[in-house]
C-alpha cells in the first residue's frame, strides 16, 4: 500500500511576489478575448481627471448647449454622408450611426436617426481599443489612425454591422472618438448576407474582426483591406463602405476640430461629459415619477429558423424608487448549435432603442439613455451566450427581447401623468424580408438583403390606430428602400410589393399597423437564390395590449414548378397579386404550392420561381368591441380587412353593397358579444384549475421556465430540466435526420423498409 | 383618490381595490393580481386570426397553431369589458402581470393631483425638416 504524501500548507505570497505574478500574467496573456469587465458594464465611465477639470473650467449651459448642438449637427452630417454614398442596402435606407465619444469610450452623443441600437453597444470596442491597444507597443494609437470592427462578441448586434473608429487628438492629447457603423451586410458567412441562420458555430459566421489597425495616416492600408475584400463575397461592397465610413468619421472629426478652435478643448470634454451626466439623470428622475410595481410578461420565439419549437423569452421588471431592473432570468437556455442567441450587450442595446424611440424621443442620443437601468440574466442563455455560441441570428432573441420590454414598460406608463410619447401596443418585431445572394445580371457577386424587413407595422396607440409598414424597431427613420433601384442590381423582380396583406391583422379598438406583400422571383441569374430568418409562423411574436390581440402569423410561401415570366409574357390574366389568391386558386398547371416557417435557409431559386411572403403587423390596443364602427368600414375600404372578418370579429352590421354602417344593429351585435363574454368566460380561481398544467405539454419541444420558477430550465421536454445557473450544452438535432427518422418510422410502419441492412 | 392604471383598469387607493373604468364594478383586491377578479376564456387563435391559405391544403394558413398557443380573454365579469389578453403556451399558469406596491402608490400620489381623464401624451407632429 503506498504511502498518500500530504501537501506542505502553502506559503502566503508577499506582495512583491504577488506584483510578480500579476506582472508575468498580463506580460504574457495568450489571447485578448472580449473582456467581462468592458462587455458587461453599460453605465458611464466615471469621470476622468480631465473631465473634472474641464467641468471645473468651462461649465456655462449656454456653451455646453452650443457645442452640444454643433457636435449633434456633426454626427446627423456624417450620418447623411454615410446613407448618400453607402453602397450597402443598409447604409443607403439608414441602418447606420454615427457618434462622438468621449476620451473614455463612452457614446457621448450620437446622430439623430439611424439604428439607435447601436447607441448602448458601440462603445465597447472603443474601450477594448483603449485597454488593450493603446499602451501596446505593437500596436498604439496614434493620430491618424482608424480601427475597424465587427464582431459582436467584442460589442455589436451581429456580424453584418462594421465600425470605424477614428481617435481625436488636439495638440498631441486624444480628446474623444469618432465612430461610424453601418449593417454591410456580406461578411463571408457560409450564407450570403452575412446573417446565417445556418451557422452552427461561430466560426460559420465570417468575418469575426476584433478591433484592429486599418487606417494610418488617415488612408486605408491596402494590404489589410485585400484581406478582407479577399475574405468576403462583396469586395467591391468592403472597400467602398470601408472609404464611406472614413470619410464620414473625418467629416465629424472637422466638425469637431472647428469647435476645439473655436472653444478650446476644455469646452468640447466638459460638453461630452455633462451632456451624459444630465441624461443620466433626467432619466432616473423619470423613472421616480413611475408607479413602484412589478410587471411580468414572456414572449415565444416559436423556432430557431431550422426547426420549429418553443423558446421562452422571459422578462420581470421591477421599479423601486428610482431603481428599474430587467430581470430576464427564466429565458431558454442558449443554443450550442444554433444562430439566434445575443449577446448581453445586444439585448441591452435594443431596450435602450426601446427607450430612446418609443418611451423617451426627446432625451439626447447616447449611451447615457439607458445607463442607469439595471439588467439581470442567466449565464449561457439565449439573452445573454457565451463565447463559444453562435449568434449570426441574435436579432431574433434582441427583438422578442426588446418586445418583452416594450409590453412591460407600457404598462407602467399609463398611469404616469407626465408622458413624453403615447402608451401603446408592441411594434411588430421580425425582419420579414428576403436576404439574396449569388451571381448579378452583372456578373458581380452579392449577398444583402431587401430593405422591407424596415417595413415593420406599428403598434396602436392608446388613442389612433398603429401606422402600416411605419420602421424598423431597431431604428428611426429608417426607408423600406426603392424596389426599382435594387432590380438596377439584382436579378429579381417584385411582382408584389407595398400592398397591405388583407386579413393579416392585429385587431383591438385600436388596430395595430399592417405589413404588407412580397413576391419575388428570380429573372436574369442562374445563380441566385433567397433567405429569410424570421419566427412567428405558428405562434405571434408578441403579445396584445389592454384587451388588443397580438399579429396573428406569417408563414412563407411557394410556388415551384413555374416560370412566372412565362405566364406574364403568355397568360397575364393568371397572374394574381395575392398570396391567398394565389395559394388558393392555384393558377398555374402543374405548379407546386407550399407554405413553410420562416427560416428559409439559403435556397438557389430557378427563374420565374416564387417567393411569398408578408411584413407583419403591430399589436392591437384595447377592446376590439369599442372600435369605431366607421373605422372598421374604413379598414375594408383600403383593403386591409374583408368584409366578413370585419363583421364577424368587430360585431359591425353594415350593407354589403353601400358598407353604410346600421349603428343600431352594430349596437345589438356588440351587446350580446358582451353578455355572450359574460356567459362563456369561467371565474379565475375555477379557470386556473382546468387550465395550469405544473409542466409544459409534452407535444412542444419547450425550451425555458414553466411559469414563475425561474431556476428550473426546461431544455426540449418536460422530461429534461437543468439548474439555470448551471449550463450545459444544447445541442439541436439536423432537421433533416429528424425528418429522415420520422419516414423511416412511418416506412417500418407499413413493412415497406425491406430487410435493409443496418 | 382612485389611479388610472390600464384603459379599462384604476385603482382605488382608500379601498385598496381594482375597479373597472367601464363600469365601476369592484374588480377584486389591489393586492393581488386584477385577474383574480375577472372571468377568463380560453380562445382557438384561428377565430381572431382567420387563416388567409386553405387550412385544408396547407400547414402555415396565417393562422397561430392551436395546438401551440392559446389566447386568454380576460372580461369584466359585469360589463364583459376585454380588459386584457394573453397569448399563452397550452397550462402555462397565467402571469400575475402587474403587482403594485400599493404603499409606495399611496406616498407617489399623495403629493399629485388625482387623475380624471387619461394623459395621452404628445401628438406627433410634421415638423418642417429640410431638403437637399
């Protein structure tokens, strides 16, 4: 038997010893990864001495309010640069920011319009820059400089999106930061466009560019950018946007030097520094005039754009006194293999653009909008993932995330008498676009997208209906873009396009904003096919609000087996311009028609083959039984409604012929629906006996807390459940070998498999 | 004093009760949840959201899946008012959605003036803009 050798007791370090090791470590740290102390942290930096002493110097409103304007004139100029030259899709309809930071890293104020998304997330890289770079011998930053960036593990939404960073100095000493950001798009993903929904890891989802050195004397280094245009689909998209981004950057950066002129530099820091502090706390004192209250509320994602299944978005907020947290503990547990878990700093960048868009307009744009707000989650959820998770899809989980939010917040509104926009239903949440790639007419390469996914429907107010196909949720004054512009570049038509979809609706007294039609095929490539990445085909994406109903869902739709271009040229008066027409007439011989969920992963299209799909709506507000009776036959008369659904959901009674509305049969109607509610509906406490089951159905591959216990994590099952604060992998299985599996079943049912060797 | 707190909803604050707006019916207590006090109906999604495609013929119609998604109706056992709705997941318990710290509701509003008619907020307005 051997002998067990005890451990001597270890001897304590002395503090030499310890500097030592600290010293060998940070000497010899083998990768800079994305760093927890920078991506975890979204309030301000605390004041530098610098600022200290500029506030100390130069703190008069009037000046601060000057420059504070001049640098906002700044940043909204570049932003138009940006959109007026941009070759991307996104750049030309306003997926873009531009901003100012401080000498920190903090996004002191920001442009205007454009993806306000980015306003809470853009500053990471600034400060990775700052830690890691700037004291770096081998690297430094210097004047002249430009570091460009993508990847969201580092502080981004996702990977389409790219910065250029450009360092401010005045006499030698780095006064701020400028920044431009753009959604590009193509980034050499294993599907064009640069948002897979098939990647499966991270290293599917292209170009990955921690923040490094791309410009140098305030030029492009040509053998860096080869390596990028030689690493994605678009090269001529890389370098063009790559120059627009620069030169946006040192349109601001001149704005800027013109305030140091004239001002001094003491001015501009002190600007940047009070600008964020006052927003700061002019938010927590509107936070304060909130009612102390808890709100819950969850959101489904019903897929993960490869398979259809459950996945719980689940969202508290609290509001103590000037305290409000997010607590999304209970949300489904990440996806190993799947594209459509964020980042944390994603999630928070989007509730922020909730705030700066839909609750606070008027407050400056920046990092500080959100700062004060505390956000508490799991680890390795799909709202906040690890490293090693994909998230080329993260939209997914950042806009049910940001919906979650939305119909939390709303209902602490309400009762507030100081508002500052109207309390209303959530805005439509899902990019029901198409994504293309492949080979133009002109023999280029592409991989982008449709700009309609900013066709989102609104959300109605508290008192007028939700406008149709308004924006984006993730941005203001965005542009659905110009149909007629893209068919200059891309080889395909929209057959349909911008005409509302009849029937897909939101009702409520107030109804949401509809979405609308699109049909597209492929015309002069043998080369080309479509993507599109959305939930919500089995379960809304979104929940009601005061008595309104959510969207209902949105499938997409094909028809194959047909050269659409044909029958135009031949048998136009088979073409239909509608879905349900189409879909249900069948128009074309020998055509297959199918409906699908809506993550179509990339799928090569023939010519005149069809895609089918629609925007959707925003949420309806209150009792569809109060609505405007004249508003309903408004609805009918712009097509949004049919006839029947109008009079069987809204009660109205109207003429078929004349739609003159019978106010008092409408009256009758709407009565009895109130007496039949009384009659069908069950008393709460009876209600929840029948109703609550103490696990989620057997029949839904069900990912998440079940009710309020969130430290039980559902993971596919009733069957399966893991500690929320214990992750562990979750893996997906290929939808195909579970399809595979399920013929294969049904072929060993009918005795038809033979005696295939296993 | 009695709080506007949702379009169909105020609370009493002497009584420390829900009341519904419509009718004035006595809701339930303010501290718990308003839907204990409201009568509940579990809705196919199919009778609001009308299929656009032939459900016959097809397996995405426009229409949520019943099997995986249920709305609850949430009406004023007097008036039958819709006062909330909740698109649920088949026997998920039903969220205690608005749970109000009634003593800290008391405090805000005993420095406020009491509410009659619901704040709506600012219009949106065309400004002027500006052309290139």
């Amino acid at each position: 038997m051997s002998e067990t050798i005890m451990p001597s007791a270890a001897k304590t370090p002395s503090a030499e010893e310890i500097a030592l090791i600290k010293k060998f470590l940070s000497d010899t740290t083998l990768f800079l990864g994305p760093d927890p102390e920078i991506m975890r942290r979204h309030d301000l930096m605390p004041r530098s001495e610098d600022e200290e002493e500029a506030i100390r110097q130069d703190n008069d409103v009037h000046t601060t309010a000057k420059i504070r304007d001049r640098v906002q004139a700044g940043c909204d100029e570049g932003f138009e640069m940006v959109e007026a030259m941009g070759a991307a899709p996104g750049a030309k309809w306003g997926d873009v920011i531009t901003g100012v930071y401080t000498a920190s890293g903090d996004l002191a104020i920001a442009s205007a319009g454009g993806v306000l998304i980015f306003s809470t997330l853009v500053h990471h890289p600034i400060k990775f820059i700052i830690k890691n770079w700037m004291n770096d011998p081998t690297v430094g930053v210097r004047e002249g400089d430009g570091f460009i960036h993508n990847d969201s593990r580092y502080g981004n939404v996702h990977n389409t999106d790219q910065s250029m960073i450009l360092p401010i100095f005045w006499e030698g000493k780095l006064v701020c930061w400028v920044a431009s950001t753009v959604h590009e798009g193509e980034n050499g993903a294993i599907e064009p466009g640069g948002m897979p929904s098939m990647a499966e890891t991270s290293f599917d989802e292209g170009l990955k560019m921690s923040p490094f050195r791309v410009v140098e004397n305030y030029e492009i280094k040509r053998d860096v950018l080869t390596f990028l245009q030689n690493s994605v689909r678009e090269p001529k998209l890389q370098y063009e946007d790559m120059k627009v981004k620069l030169f946006a950057c040192l349109r601001i950066k001149q704005r800027v030097e013109e305030t140091l002129r004239t001002d001094g530099p003491q001015a501009l820091i002190a600007t940047l520094r009070l600008t964020m502090e006052n927003v700061r706390a002019e938010v927590i004192r509107r936070i304060r005039e909130w009612p102390d209250m808890t709100s819950r509320t969850y959101i489904i994602q019903d897929s993960t754009l490869r398979e259809n299944c459950v996945v719980k978005i689940n969202c508290k907020l609290t509001k103590t006194g000037d305290r409000l947290i997010f607590d999304f503990r209970g949300s489904s547990p990440e996806f190993t293999n799947r594209a459509t878990n964020t980042v944390l700093a994603g999630l928070k960048g989007m509730i922020a653009q909730m705030f700066l868009c839909y609750v606070w307009p008027d407050l400056p744009r920046g990092q500080a909008a959100f700062a004060p707000i505390e956000v508490i989650t799991d680890p390795h959820s799909i709202v906040d993932c690890s490293y090693d998770a994909p998230n080329s899809q993260s939209l997914m989980s950042i806009f049910t995330g940001f919906t979650a939010a939305q119909h939390a917040v709303a209902k602490f509104l309400y009762s507030c008498p100081e508002k500052y926009t109207k309390v209303h239903a959530p805005t439509f949440n899902m990019i029901n676009t198409f994504i293309w790639g492949g080979v133009s007419q002109h023999g280029e390469t592409l991989g982008n997208l449709c700009a309609d996914l900013n066709g989102m429907g609104h959300g109605a107010r508290s008192d007028c209906d939700g406008e149709p196909a308004l924006a984006p949720i993730f941005a203001t004054m965005a542009d659905i873009g110009e149909q007629e512009l893209n068919e200059e570049e891309v080889p395909f038509l929209q057959l349909v396009s911008k005409k509302m979809t009849k029937d897909a609706i939101a009702p409520g007294k107030y109804r949401g904003g509809q979405g609308y039609t699109m049909m597209v095929a492929t015309k002069d490539s043998e080369q080309w096919g479509f993507m599109t990445v959305c939930q919500g085909a089995k379960i809304p994406p979104m929940q009601g609000l005061f008595g309104g109903y959510s969207c209902g869902a949105y499938p997409l739709c094909k028809v194959k087996g047909v050269d659409v271009y044909d029958v135009l040229l031949n048998e136009p008066d088979k073409f239909k311009h509608s879905i349900a027409e189409i879909m249900n007439e069948q128009p074309f011989e020998g055509a297959s028609y199918t409906t699908h969920h809506m993550g179509m992963g990339f799928e090569i299209s023939k010519r005149g083959e069809m895609f089918m799909i629609s925007q959707g709506a925003g949420a309806g507000y209150g009792d569809l039984l109060e609505r405007d009776p004249r508003a309903v036959i408004k609805d009918i008369e712009e097509g949004l409604i049919s006839e029947g659904v109008a009079e069987s959901l809204y009660k109205v009674k109207f003429d078929p012929l004349t739609l003159a509305i019978n106010h008092e049969a409408t009256r009758a109607l709407r009565d009895k629906e109130r007496q039949d509610r009384v009659a069908r509906g069950v008393p709460f406490a009876e209600f929840v006996k029948s109703w609550n089951t103490p696990k989620p159905p057997a029949h839904l591959q069900y990912f998440g807390c079940w009710g309020d216990n969130v430290g039980t994590l559902y993971a596919g099952s009733p069957d399966i459940t893991r500690d929320a604060n214990k992750p562990k992998p979750n893996y997906m299985r290929h939808p195909k070998d579970v399809r595979i599996d399920e013929l294969e079943a049904r072929l060993v049912e009918l005795g038809a498999m033979g005696d295939e060797k296993k | 004093m009695k709080v506007l707190m949702t379009e169909y909803l105020r609370i009493d604050l002497d009584k420390e009760t829900w009341e519904c707006r419509v009718c004035n019916h006595e809701v339930g207590s303010a501290k718990k949840s308003y839907k204990e006090g409201l009568l509940v109906y579990n809705r196919d999604p199919r009778e609001i959201h009308p299929p656009i495609i032939d459900p016959d013929k097809y397996r995405f119609t426009f229409s949520p899946d019943p099997e995986w998604v249920r709305i609850l109706e949430y009406y004023c056992p007097k008036c039958g008012t819709q006062v909330e709705t909740e698109y649920a997941i088949p026997g998920h318990p039903p969220l205690y959605d608005m749970e109000v710290d009634l003593a800290a509701l008391k405090a805000q509003w005993s420095t406020r003036e009491e509410v009659l008619e619901p704040v709506r907020g600012p219009e949106v307005v065309l400004g002027a803009g500006h052309g290139h």
